[in-house]
C-alpha cells in the first residue's frame, strides 16, 4: 500500500516519477493500493488508466455528496477504471440522509457502507492494533472489501440452527 505523505511536501513530484513507482510496484505485486488523498490532478496518469477499480471514499453529509457528485461527473462518467462509492462513517437512522437519496446524489449507488464504530475505532488508536486484527462491525467490512479487491469470493454465512442442548 502506498499511503499518501503524512506532512504536506514543500516540492511537486513528477507525473514521470509516479508513473515510474507505480510499474515497479505493479512487477512485484499482484495488487497495488495508492492512497491520493484529494489529488484531482494524478487523474491522467497511468495510475487511473490502469487501475482495475478506484474506491471513491465520502460521507453522507449534504457538502460531502454534492464533492463526490462533482468529481464522478468530471472524472467516471465516461468509462475508465471500475469506480466503487465506499460511504465512511455511515449511520443510517442518524443522518438524515437515505440511501435513495445517496444513490441519488452520487448518480449509483454507494458499494461499501462502513459504519460508525467509534469505540471500536477509539480502542485501536489507543492500543495501537491494527483495527483489521479486531472482530467489529468495520473491520468485517474492510476484510469483505480486501475480498473482493482480489477476487476472492466471500465465505457462506453460516446459519444456526436450533438446538435444545446449545
């Protein structure tokens, strides 16, 4: 995974150097994750125009959605890289705001919809773990997104049965 910088960097790197790290990482993984921040301008690169899927991460505030539609309708309307809509902190009787009405926003649907955990999120900042090794809502949900990233199918849900002995 490739995470954006944690400072802001006081010089511009090229679109050659990116493009560059991008086909060294691609020769020695099967799968490459760039975070680029709010960068609008990385999208003419090959960073784009060989991805096989772009995670588009928002919330479902008024502000947050009218950005997001802005930017599917400059950058996804006209094919290109599988765009999936992943909604953070997502609470559906606190927001005000309905799926219809995200679906709405967005012009599709949201794909991914993680909830807000923030015990759970507070507990990993506070033990340092990462919060994909817990068992909580959100990070089911991001082993469920890694899944399907790859290709691999999710496991069957498996159901309980009754049972007079437990």
């Amino acid at each position: 995974m490739l995470a954006a910088p944690g400072k802001f960097l006081q010089f511009q790197t090229s679109n050659e150097a990116i493009d560059k790290l991008l086909a060294v990482a691609r020769q020695d993984f099967d799968n490459v994750v760039v975070d680029v921040g709010s960068r609008q301008d990385l999208t003419g690169l090959a960073l784009f125009k060989d991805a096989f899927a772009v995670y588009l991460v928002t919330q479902a505030g008024i502000p947050e959605l009218r950005n997001s539609n802005r930017l599917i309708s400059q950058f996804f309307s006209g094919g290109g890289p599988k765009l999936e809509v992943v909604i953070n902190r997502y609470e559906p009787r606190a927001l005000g705001v309905s799926e219809e009405h995200i679906t709405k926003a967005l012009t599709r649907p949201a794909q991914w919809k993680i909830p807000n955990d923030y015990a759970s999120v507070k507990k990993m900042q506070i033990n340092a773990t990462p919060l994909a090794l817990s068992d909580s809502s959100i990070s089911r949900l991001i082993r469920q997104m890694a899944k399907s990233a790859i290709g691999e199918p999710e496991a069957p849900v498996k159901k309980r049965g009754f049972s007079l002995f437990g």
